[in-house]
C-alpha cells in the first residue's frame, strides 16, 4: 500500500524542520560560515530510495542554500533547474572575499524570502562617495520576495555599509545584525562596546526609536522595514552604565561608545540635547541639529549583548587601530 502523495509530503517537511531534530542532528547555529541545516550524512540515504523520495530530498534540501562563492549560484543552476525557481527559500551567503567579483547575482531565485549573509572577508573600509561594490551591500537583482536579511560578522558596520540597502532591498521588514562592534553617532566611527558590569542582555525600544541616528537616517528609505535586531558583544569594563529597565538607561543608549559618553556627557547641555535628538526632538534655539528621523514602518529595535572572551577583545581592539576614521556620513 502506497502512501498518498500528499502525505508524503508532509512527511518529508517534518524531517527537514529543524525544530524536530536535537543539536546532534544539526550544524552549529552561530559560528560564521557554518551552515544551519542537517548533516548530507543524515539525509543522503533518502535520496538513494527512489526517484520521488531523491527528488522531494533535494527539494528540502535546498530550502537552505548554503554558498561559499557566487560563482556556484549559475552552476548549482545548471545542475538543479528547480532550484532557483521553485526551491530555495532561505540563502546563505559566506563572503571570503570583497571584490568585484564577490558580489552575489539573485537573480531568478522565485520563492526567496530570507538572505542571511555571513561576513568572513577582513577588509570592509567603506568610504563616503565610493562605487565599490565592496563598500556596500554585495547582492544585486534581489527579487522582491525577499523580505529578511541577517548579515553577521562585519567588521566595520558603518552606516555606509547601508547606503544601497533601499535599492536592493525595498520589501525589507526585517533585519539583524550581529557583529563585535557598533557605529557611535558621536564620534562617526565604529567601536567595541563597554557596559559597566553586570550590562544588560537586551534593550527593547518601540515606536520606531532606538537606532543610532545615522541608522536611521539610510534606512528610511525602506518603506516597510518593522523589527531591527542588532547583537553586538559587551567587553566589559566600562564607565556606562545601562540596563533594560527604563531608570537605568535614561540616556537612551543607542550604540555611543563608552569613552564618548565618559568624556562628552560631562557636558550636561550637551547631553540633554543629545538625547533629545535621538528622541527626533528638536529643541528650541537648535532647529539645524539633525535629529532622529524614524524609518516608516519601524516598530520595534530589540539589542542583545553577549559576553565578549578575553581572546575576541585582543582580536577586536588590534582591528580597531586598523580600521579607526572618522566619517562624514550624511
Ligand atoms: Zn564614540
């Protein structure tokens, strides 16, 4: 007695969900340039079944497209017609290099809804007025399905980074972040964050606050962008002191670095007005400060912070001297 197809079906989207399988069964989640997916060695066996469980297999299997090069996305093409246009909800993209030549070409993919792109490239420098892709977003003819985008690992994440973002992606809702480091608004650079001990694991801010400012600014022109999710390490130490309860964070912290708010908020007028800005505020004798423009769909920015290891802080402060400049963002 066969099994209708149909049941089948929901048979094989069972043994494909991640949720049904313990870690054992799965890669690692977080590390950089790691698939999150079943182990081939778990699935392979179903594919030498016959040709309706080979094929419903592979269909599962590239829900997930992992790659390491953007080269394999025309041949991966020739050898799965499917793939592009029927298959692939969820890519990953592992950038090893930033040239020319790294950008990632999406074209055709039909049902793409989730890019995930995970930064493994040491150079990342961009520079205001550039036209290298190797500055910006690296992704072209993004289909307009797409509606998600996790990238990790930058190693600059400055707001230049972004500069393209509403081009490439105008159907964006969703966005996370995860990386060592964050833009401070006030010295327009990117810096390594420290709380003063015990910081906080996370920081939720509604009504579309809560980026840093120049954030904001380039995201606002994506029109249905909801929910920001930034993860960025705590190294501890540090003269700020915030936590998600709202007395404790009367600042508003929004990614300043610990040495700006030590030295520059002894400046109580300069403080003030600061945080008012980051509130959108425009304060009476100041009209020509910018100040906060919220992104118009933006609801919610949720900031979650792991404990940096002592070697991450000795990786992370050598970079730093390499990558410091101050930048002229908007
Ligand atoms: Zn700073």
């Amino acid at each position: 007695m066969y099994l209708p197809p149909e049941l089948v079906r929901e048979i094989f989207k069972c043994v494909f969900d991640l949720d049904n399988l313990d870690s054992s069964e799965t890669t690692p989640t977080e590390e950089l340039g790691v698939p999150r997916k079943q182990k081939w060695c778990l699935i392979q066996p179903l594919t030498l079944t016959c040709k309706a469980y080979r094929a419903l297999s592979l269909e599962f299997w590239f829900h997930t497209f992992f790659l390491q090069l953007p080269a394999d996305i025309p041949l991966a093409h020739i050898m799965f017609p499917d793939l592009k246009k029927k298959w692939t909800r969820y890519i990953h993209c592992v950038q090893t290099d930033s040239k020319y030549t790294s950008i990632w070409n999406l074209q055709g993919f039909g049902c793409l809804s989730t890019i995930r792109l995970d930064w493994l490239s040491p150079r990342m420098m961009p520079h205001h007025g550039s036209d290298d892709p190797a500055d910006r977003l690296p992704f072209t003819n993004v289909p307009s399905s797409v509606n998600e985008l996790d990238i990790r690992g930058l190693p600059w994440p400055s707001p230049l980074v972004f500069h393209n973002i509403g081009g490439i992606l105008p159907e964006l809702k969703v966005l996370k972040m995860r990386q060592p480091k964050i833009w401070c608004g006030l010295c327009h650079t990117c810096s390594v964050v420290r709380f003063r001990s015990p910081g906080p694991k996370i920081i939720v801010y509604e009504g579309g606050l809560g980026l840093p400012m120049h954030y904001a600014r380039v995201f606002r022109t994506l029109q249905h962008l909801h929910t920001v999710y930034i993860t960025i390490a705590d190294f501890g130490s540090g003269s700020t002191i915030v936590s998600a309860e709202a007395d404790k964070n009367q600042h508003f912290w929004t990614g300043e670095c610990d040495r700006c708010m030590y030295v520059m908020y002894e400046d109580a007028g300069f403080r003030d007005r600061w945080v008012a800005r980051k509130r959108g505020i425009i304060l009476e004798g100041h009209e020509k400060e910018t100040v906060y423009i919220r992104p118009a769909a933006l609801k919610r920015v949720e900031w979650r912070f792991w404990a940096a290891r002592d070697e991450e802080e000795v990786d992370f402060l050598e970079s730093a001297d390499e990558n410091s400049e101050a930048e002229d963002v908007v």
